[in-house]
C-alpha cells in the first residue's frame, strides 16, 4: 500500500455509491491520491444524503451497495495501492422514524431496555410529568391537538404481534405489559384469554424474554384472518376523534416509557442529549464498554480484515470524555492493525478527530490520534490571503449599510444568549440543575439558588472562547485554563456584581478542584455528572451561535465566515502561518490539511476570490452604494422596499461576485436560471440560519418570499439587464486575482507540514455556496478527459476557466509527494525570508529531509501587481527586487523548477522573484545534495 500522501473525500449517498467509487479509482490514482475518505457507509436514514444519521451500524449501508460493494471498491483501491480512510459517527445515532430498533427497543421497554443505557437519558427528572419517561417531541402539533385530530393512531403489526402508535414517518411501540387491556376489548376470546398472560408483565421481574414469547404467539394467532380482524376492530376503540376513543388512547400513551409531545417542547423540556438541537439525532453513552463495542463492532471487523485503513471520528467534543474515547480506540485498532492480512499490511493506523480550534488552542497531544481534519489550516490560509488594509473600510461599510455591530463578538454573545434560551434551553437546564445539586452537597454552597446558578452559567457560556474544556480526575488540564479564566472574566464584565462570587464557584465546581479530592459517593457522582454535561453544552452552544448564527449576522467580509475559523481575526501576517505550520510538524506532521469540506459555507474558490475584496476594499465599497442605489426600484416593489433587508442585499452582492461561474454569460438565460436558483436556496438558509428575520422553526413566509423575488428580479429580469452585466462584469474583474489566490492556496495545501486532503469535484474550481449546493453532483468524467500531466502550464493559465490549470498543479505536485513521501512527512520546514519591494507580496519555505530540498514560492495579495490582467500572471519586471533568502546550502546551487523544467542559479543565496516565478504565480524548486555535497537533479 502506497505510505499515507494525500486524500480525496467523497460524500456517498443512493445517487453515489460505492461500486461509482469504484469505476473511479482509476482517475484518483492518476491524481495522485493514496487514501479515499469516505462519509459514513453505515445504515443511515434510508434516503440519507450525507450518512451521518445512523440507524444501524452493523451493517454497510445497502443503499450504498452493502459490503459487497466495499469490497469491491477495495479491491480496485489495492490494485492501485490505496487506502480507505472511513468517517465514523461515535456520538449520535438517527432516531425517530422507525428504523433504529435499538431506540424503538428503548421506547418500549423505558429502563428496562437492554439499550436504555445506550442513549444518554436523564430517566430522573425533575418534571413529575417525566418522571421515568422519555420525552419525544416528534408531533408536528400540541399532543392533546394531535389526538383530537386523530393523527396518532393505533396500529397492529400482525406479522411481528405488535401494538404502535403511529404519527406520519414515527412510530411509537406499546410496552407489551399494555397489551391486556386492548385485547380484552376484542370479541375473540383466546385474545382475551392471552391478555393476563400480558399483564402478568407488569410484575415479572425480568419479562423482556416472556414478552418475545407472548408476541410470538399473538402474531402465530394473528395469522388467522378472522382473528386478525376482530383484534382490529378493537383497535377502533381507541379512535381518538371520539370522545371515549380519545380517553382511552391517551390513558394508554400516558402508561408508556415515553412522553408524546410537539417538537417545538423539545427546546426547553427535552430529557435526553442530542447531536447540537436536531431532535431526529439521539446522543451516545459511546464512553461505556458496551455501547463503545456493540457500536464500533463493524468497524473493528473491517479494520481486521484489512479493509478500511483509517478512521475519522465525527464531533468528537460531543463525547463525554474525548481523550479516553481516541485512547481507548488507538489501543484497538493497533492491536487490529496488527493482524491484517499481508496483501492489507500496514505500519500505522491513522486516527483523525473533528475538532474546532479556536484562536491559541491546540489538539491534545496524549490523544494517540495524528491530528484534526483540518479546519484550523483552512483557517491559517484564508488569514494569510486577506489584506489587513482593507478591514476598516469592509467594516465600516458594513457598519453604514447594515447597522449591525462592527465587532464579531458582540454578534456571537448575542447568539449565544439567543441559542441557551432558546433551542438549547433543556441542555441548559440540565447543566444548572446538576449544578444546584453540587451546591446542595456542602453545607458551605447550600444556600445557593437555582436562579443564581442560572445567571452564572449563561454568562460563562456567554463569554466562552473555545468549544469546551477537557476535564480529568486532576481538574481542568493546564492548557485550558487561560481559556476558562478568559470566560470568567467576561463573565464578569456583564454578570451583576452581585453573582460574582458564583463564578468562583463555578471556577472550582467545573475543574477547577480536582474531582479526586472529594470523597467517593454522590457528591463526587454529581459534580462528575455536571462537568461532563458542562462540557457537553459549550460545544453545541459555540456551534449554532458562532457557525450557525453570527457568521450568517456578520457580512463584513464572508469569506472569514467559515467552519473552524474566528472571524474576529480578519488577517495574519506571514510569519504567523509560518509559526503555525512548524508548530504542525512538531507535533502533527500527519493532520488533515483541508480548504473544502462537505460542512464548507463557501467553496475554496468562493473564498480565494472573495478574499480580493480586501485587497480592493474601496472599489467594493463604491460599487456596493452604487448597486445598492440602482436597486432601489427594484426594492420599492417589493413590500415598499423594505426586503431584502440592507445587510442580507450586502451578502447577497458580495456571494454573487464571489460564486459567479468564469464561463457565466449575464444573457445566458438558462444559465442565469440555474444561477438563480443555487442563489436563492443559499439565500433562504443564509435568513432562516441568521434568526434576525425568519427560522427553520417558524419561517417568515413574506419577507422570504420578497427576498427570492428581489433576487430572480435582479438575476432574471428585463429591467436589471444593465446592473447584471455590471456585477457579472466585477466579478470577471475579480477572478484573475481570485485564480492567483486558488492555486497558491492549492499548492500551500499540499507542501506544508501534513496531509492534504481534497473534497470531491475540487480537482476543478469550487465556486460552491453552503450545503447542499457543495453536494452537488460532480462531473467526474469531465475530470478524468480533461487530467493531462505533460500539459504546458502557459497553455492552461491562459485558458484558466476551464479548471484544467489547478487540476494540473495538484496531479503534478502530488506526483512529487508519492515519490517522496517522508519529505514531506518528515522533512523540516523552514520559513524563508522574503525582502524588496513587494516583500509582503510572497510568501516562501524550504522542506528538507537527508540532503533532499524542495523550496516552495507562491504569491499572495498581489491583486495589484496583477493589474488588469486577464489571466492570473504577474509580469516578471512588477517584481522589481523582491527575492527570496535560501539558506546557506543553497547558495550558488542551480535550481530546477519543477513545472516547467527551467533552471536558475541563486546569487548569494538569494532568489529574485521575477526569477522564480515562471508561467505561474507559484513555483516549486527540487534539488538532491549528497552527502560529499554535490547536487543531483
């Protein structure tokens, strides 16, 4: 198998499986990929675009093909030498519905289920009207609304001998021991003889197998026509349209392990942990031996078998205690790895973790996995391509046009508040009820009330700036406490003085004191309990504030409004994605380097010219007052003027600039209609998403409908033909600039300390907007037609639209990698200091392993050395005496250019950018030194 150099991720669903996969395995080896990445392959919701809604992981899902299709597509991938990397769901499962059997087990056993333990359930709760019981927020209405229509009837599952209640899509078991009382309504009188035997459950103490029994002999019975029939018509008793149906349906709901209840009780009353507030999402107790087996059981059979080799855990910060989760897996899958086959042998198993790192954090070293999926690179790239210049004048245009708060944060505590009183409420409440118990265990804190506690902690979490914290037996680790007292301090900043001494104790309650320093029993039960579920609410409350509301309230400059970044930072100098990039070889020289993901808000490319806006910062401005201004009659038909509202038209100008395909004609009428609509359902999610507006939970039907109206106006109509051409026009003048930043980006990928990874279809440029657009279907075959590695890169640049260009440098430089793996896995990096005139115009550095160099040279804010330039090359005189400073050993040393096999020789260890950069605006150099210190080609 070919060493770990690059990945390629493929989103698989019932219009992509695995045997697509397969007739293409062929193009990803010409690529130069070693490791497919796969989405989850495990049941899903059938249906299920994107995999992560489990609903049985014992099996490869088989609308994907099943296992016989992973088999098959392994075989292609070994017959190339590559690898499988598969993205694994350990924190939640899909339920609802009627297709997860281990929840539906626990609907109608409650505790008593065998997979009660599986969900994290607070079974005591401190609702009597919950006591015992799960709530299941899944009506579409108030309960009592619901049975009065009829829409939760009764049902008989014949073939099982089983009794439901059905509304639409979910089904909802009876607890056999309830069964008595409906076949005691039928005229058949061995169903009723059958009904004690029923009963007899709600006193045996263990009836989970006489229970398997009796169904088996009521659906033996119930083969019988005419007994099926007069069990039916008992059912009609339980019509709850009429007045004694409605009574005795809802006397037996109220006697089941759950509570039936709308969807919209979910926020404030919901008893057990979700995946963020998506109620069709139930959290995992992954952290018990049992459900951590019973749930990765395929997953180590495959890995045995050498069949995947490598995992990628989903949200890791939702599990209660990630560290010991990836040790615990770490230790498995090395003793899995060795004993695969021969023909699947490998050295390392590598394990990757959806992480989130804000601003000064790092991944845990003494997790036993090579590092994050890449986000945070995502992050450091996008920094380094933004004009620290342009940021006044963006936010204060921004500021003017939309009156919302120049500063990110104000936006983000906002959402916090919004997301903990709101969808997140229950969780909330959950959090302050453990907490109020850890208060009443020391007679010091008894005094305490719930609706201080309250205060506290919504201002903690307010001010929190990192996803979570990792609390152990010793307390919080060392690395998090800056975060921690970062928090405290805000908190203190908006708490009333009044609570302040809370947040001391909230300081010591959530790891601040060891938990190891209290005596073993409840009172260390509890505060174990409440640091857990502390930590497992700051990472959801982060993610629906920051990702899922602010960054849709924000539009200074969308393209710092990603997954995983920190839009407070607008820019970052060279030196900082240096230190970054060294601190990555130290310590992850294996991390996932990412610049598109399946999460993504804007493609890669989106983003690379997007980011030109703050190198042109005041001829957006200009041309934002001017468009604005024109569309003014356009706004004034629509709900007098007052949709779009000015800060979503701002967005709305600055997505359109930044998505409008290069081969886009503005009097393409099907063209534009296609357009068109990829804008509008962005623009729809990017409102509801916003929360200002319209929700997903109670959509603004008028002002949504302005909006779509506005933008197929402007996009589609007669009298807007003249502003369409001019931001079709704007954007064609951004996109040179926008392909310079693409291609650095790309190569940055796939040079620095890491492993890069690609998302599907990025092999072409990436003009995608949020999910699902960027699940769209790709057009693999034009891609595999199009990849020609001894293609001139003059040729291509000069024809850039077409993709081909960026194509060409990943197969050519990952052609580099296969050949020389531990280069870049274990060479050093070594940042290069750039001096002259356009000095910040470059950014440079030097792999080297056992005498083998590789200098890396890539252009960066040079929208103005492009000029008016149609193609994205800047002439070789702009750069006046911008050079480059090689270290010693390369002093008077000829260099090859990698692309297009030119050579230069360095004076005084120095290299003159206009010698650099060739054809391309990046350039990557390769020379061999032998130990007697001569050079090789």
């Amino acid at each position: 198998m070919k060493p770990l150099s690059a990945t390629l991720r493929l989103q698989f669903h019932r219009d992509f499986t695995l045997d697509h996969a397969t007739e293409l395995v062929g193009y990803f080896a010409s690529l130069g990929i070693s490791h497919l990445y796969a989405s989850p392959l495990l049941t899903a919701r059938p249906g299920s675009m994107h995999g992560y809604d489990v609903i049985d992981p014992t099996r490869i899902n088989p609308e994907l093909g099943g296992e016989p299709a992973l088999r098959r597509l392994v075989e292609a991938l070994r017959r190339e030498g590559m690898g499988l990397i598969l993205d694994i769901v350990s924190n939640h499962m899909a339920v609802g519905g009627r297709g997860n059997t281990w929840w539906l087990d626990v609907l109608e056993w409650g505790r008593r289920s065998p997979y009660a333990q599986f969900f994290d359930i607070e079974w005591n709760s401190p609702d009597p009207l919950l006591e015992g019981q799960l709530l299941v927020p899944f009506l579409g209405s108030d309960y009592g609304e619901a049975l009065q229509q009829g829409s939760i009837p009764l049902r008989l599952d014949a073939e099982h001998g089983a009794l439901y209640a059905e509304h639409y899509e979910h089904r909802f078991p009876i607890t056999p021991p309830s069964y008595g009382e409906v076949l005691r309504l039928s005229d058949d009188a061995e169903l009723r003889s059958l009904a004690q035997h029923f009963d007899a459950l709600k006193t045996e103490p263990a009836p989970y197998q006489t229970a398997l029994q009796l169904r088996a002999e009521l659906a033996k019975r119930l083969q019988d026509g005419a007994t099926r029939q007069r069990l039916e018509a008992a059912l009609g008793h339980y019509d709850s349209t009429t007045e004694e149906g409605f009574r005795r349906l809802h006397g037996l709901l109220e006697r089941q392990h759950y509570r039936l209840a709308s969807w919209r009780t979910a926020g404030d009353d919901i008893n057990w942990r979700r995946f963020f507030d998506i109620n069709e999402l139930g959290g995992l107790r992954v952290e018990r031996p049992v459900v951590f087996e019973e749930t990765h059981a395929k997953i180590f059979e495959l890995i045995g078998e050498g069949l995947v080799d490598g995992v990628r855990i989903d949200h890791i910060d939702g599990l209660a205690n990630p560290r010991g989760y990836c040790r615990r897996l770490r230790r498995r899958v090395d003793r899995l790895n060795a004993g695969r086959p021969a023909e699947a042998a490998q050295d390392h198993v590598p394990i990757y973790v959806e992480k989130i790192l804000a601003a000064g954090e790092r991944l845990h070293d003494d997790w036993g996995v090579d590092g994050t999926t890449g986000y945070e690179f995502m992050n450091q790239v996008s920094l380094l391509q933004h004009d620290p210049a342009g940021k006044a004048v963006l936010c204060g245009l921004w500021s003017e046009t939309a009156e919302r708060p120049e500063d990110f944060m104000d936006e983000v505590r906002q959402a916090r508040q919004l997301v903990l009183t709101g969808p997140l409420a229950g969780d909330f409440e959950t959090v302050a009820q453990a907490l109020l118990q850890v208060a009443r265990h020391d007679l010091m804190t008894r005094d305490i009330t719930l609706g201080a506690i309250r205060r506290a902690l919504l201002e903690l979490i307010v001010h929190f700036p990192v996803y979570r914290t990792y609390i152990a037996a010793q307390g919080r680790r060392s690395a998090d406490e800056p975060f921690f007292q970062q928090a405290l301090a805000g908190a203190r900043t908006t708490l009333g003085e009044a609570d302040w001494p809370l947040l001391d104790h909230l300081d010591r309650w959530l790891g601040g004191e060891p938990l190891r320093s209290l005596p073993p029993g409840p009172a260390r039960r509890i505060r174990r309990y409440a640091c857990v579920r502390f930590q497992q609410l700051t990472s959801p409350a982060a993610a629906k504030a920051v990702e899922d509301t602010a960054c849709y309230r924000s539009g200074a400059l969308l393209s710092r409004n990603d997954v995983g970044f920190d839009p407070q930072q607008f820019s970052a100098p060279v030196e900082s994605f240096h230190d970054e990039c060294l601190a990555r070889a130290e310590h992850f020289p294996r991390n996932l380097l990412t610049t598109a993901t399946h999460d993504h808000k804007r493609g890669e490319d989106t983003r690379a010219r997007l980011a030109v806006l703050s190198e042109r910062a005041e001829w957006f401005a200009g041309k934002v007052r001017h468009w604005r201004q024109s569309t003014g009659d356009l706004r004034q038909e629509l709900v007098d003027g007052s949709a779009p509202s000015a800060g979503d038209e701002m967005m709305l100008f600055q997505v359109l600039l930044a998505s409008w395909p290069p081969e886009l004609a503005a009097d393409d009428r099907e063209a534009m209609g296609d357009f068109c609509q990829r804008i509008i359902q962005w623009q729809e999610k990017a409102i509801r998403e916003a929360k200002l507006r319209s929700t997903w939970s109670d959509p603004n039907n008028d002002y949504e409908c302005a909006c779509r109206e506005y933008t197929e106006g402007l996009l589609l109509g007669e009298h807007c033909q003249a502003l369409r051409g001019e931001i079709a026009a704007a954007a064609a003048e951004l996109a040179p600039a926008g392909v310079l930043n693409s291609l650095t980006q790309t190569l940055l990928r796939m040079t620095t300390p890491g492993v890069p990874d690609l998302y599907q279809g990025t092999d072409f440029w990436d003009f995608s907007l949020v999910d699902p657009d960027n699940r769209r279907p790709v057009d693999f075959a034009a891609r595999r037609s199009a990849l020609d590695l001894d293609a001139r890169p003059e040729h291509l640049l000069s024809r850039w639209q077409d993709g081909r260009i960026k194509q060409w440098l990943i197969a050519r430089t990952l052609k580099l990698r296969l050949a020389q793996p531990r280069l870049f896995t274990e060479g050093r990096y070594l940042p290069l200091k750039v001096a002259g005139e356009h000095a910040q115009c470059l950014v440079a550095f030097a792999r080297e392993f056992e005498g083998s160099w590789l200098i890396v040279v890539a252009a960066r804010l040079a929208a103005a050395l492009l000029g008016d330039s149609p193609i994205p090359q800047i002439a070789a005189e702009r750069w006046g005496d911008t050079r480059i400073q090689l270290p010693d050993a390369l002093n008077g040393v000829p260099l090859t250019r990698l692309f297009d096999g030119n050579t230069v020789t360095p004076k005084q260890a120095a290299l003159h950018a206009r010698q650099a950069l060739g054809a391309l605006p990046v350039a990557l150099f390769q020379i061999t030194i032998n130990s007697s210190g001569d050079q090789q080609r």
